[in-house]
C-alpha cells in the first residue's frame, strides 16, 4: 500500500523518509489491493493523522514500509551504490568469466 503525504516533485531527495519535503495538504491512500479491507481502518487513521497534523498510530518504521516516496528512495540509493561501484571497478568474484574456445 501507498499511505502517505505526496512528495514535492523539485525537491531532492532526503536520506531518510521522514525529512523528504511534502506537498502541503495532500496525502495518498492506494494500493490496498485484495487486503483493502484489512487495510482500510488503519490506512484511515493514519491518513487522518497525516492530514490534521496528530500523532501517527504507527511507528516510524511501519510508516517508511507503507511511504509513497519509498521507491524513488530505493532507486536513487540503488544508482549511488552502482555508482561507487562503478568508479572502484568490479570485484574480482563479480566480474564475468572469460569464454574458453
């Protein structure tokens, strides 16, 4: 599920989910699936949590895992590792077997 305040589209990315910039007064609640019903009173909760600014009923943790930023996150830790990986070369166990003719 994706439950949570929409992402400011300029804003670069924070390096924790919780300091990533919103969009002030809109939050998203999609995604539920066939659980939705299961889904559906907590989403509730928290969705009005979000919006009227009080306590989250879910810990810090339970909230990245329904966050809708969660996958830009992923891919632009994903790139910075490739990254670095890139620039220090392969390790010797990764790098692909010379063909033998």
């Amino acid at each position: 599920p994706l439950i949570g305040g929409v992402p400011a589209p300029d804003a670069p990315l924070a390096d924790q989910l919780r300091l990533q910039p919103r969009q002030p007064g809109l939050v998203l609640c999609t995604a539920l699936g066939s659980r939705g019903i299961t889904w559906a009173a907590l989403a509730g909760q928290l969705v009005a949590a979000l919006a009227l600014g009080s306590p989250r009923p879910l810990e810090a943790d339970l909230l990245d895992a329904v966050d809708p930023a969660r996958f830009a996150l992923r891919r632009q830790q994903y790139r910075c590792i490739r990254a670095n990986t890139k620039k220090r070369g392969m390790p010797k166990r990764h790098q692909p077997r010379a063909a033998h003719n």
